[in-house]
C-alpha cells in the first residue's frame, strides 16, 4: 500500500524559513512525480511545487519561485520542500502527492495524482 507522510510544518514568524518533508513508501516502482500542494482556509488547494525524482526536473508555482526550493534524495524515498522567505500568505495545511503515470502530465493539476498524505500545517505570523 503507498503512504506519504509528512513532516515539518509549525509556527514561523514571517519572513523564517521551514522545511517540509514527504517520506514515501509501499512501492517499488522507482520513476514517479511528487508534488507539493497547499490549502489555505476557504480557498482551493493549489500546487507549489512538483519534482521528477529519476531526472531531478523541478516545477514551481510563480508564487514559489526563488522563496521554494523541492529536492529528492532517492535513497530514502523522501522529497524536501525547503520554504525561505516565507510570507502570511504562504499560511494552509501542505500535502505531498504521488502520480506515478507523470509523462506528459500537468504538474499542478490535483486530478494527476494518485496518492496523498495527510497534510502539515504551515502558519505564517506577521
């Protein structure tokens, strides 16, 4: 069974920096895209960041790039997303997502992924 857990979010003043971890497991499969999405309290969830973990080929939402940076270290089937800069704005509860059949697919879309994890929350402090 594919799990995705999760870890690292919390309380950071503005401006502070967190890093996010989504450890994967119950596959053998070895070529997948994990991507990060965010919900903030009555919006919908959106996408911040995806990578291709055999290529290493990174996406991120315009509102991530240069503050976000997501990265694989395959040998423990774990994807970072490490938040810099972080902005009120940057606030919601963020899953990681699985989607094994990436090719040729929207990073970003919510419908491409196959399996989620139970989320973190991130809140932002002004």
């Amino acid at each position: 069974e594919v799990q995705l857990v999760e870890f690292g979010g919390g309380l950071v003043q503005v401006g502070g920096s967190l890093r996010l971890s989504c450890a994967a497991s119950g596959f053998t499969f070895d070529d997948y895209r994990i991507g990060w999405f965010r919900q903030a309290p009555g919006k919908e969830r959106e996408g911040v960041a995806s990578i291709d973990v055999v290529d290493g080929i990174a996406n991120y939402a315009d509102s991530a790039k240069g503050r976000f940076t997501i990265s694989t270290d395959n040998a423990k089937n774990t994807v970072y997303l490490q938040m810099n800069s972080l902005k009120p704005e940057d606030t919601g509860v963020y899953y990681c997502a699985l989607e094994f059949e990436w090719y040729g697919s929207d990073w970003s879309s919510r419908a491409e992924y196959e399996y989620w994890g139970q989320g973190t929350q991130v809140t932002v402090s002004s």
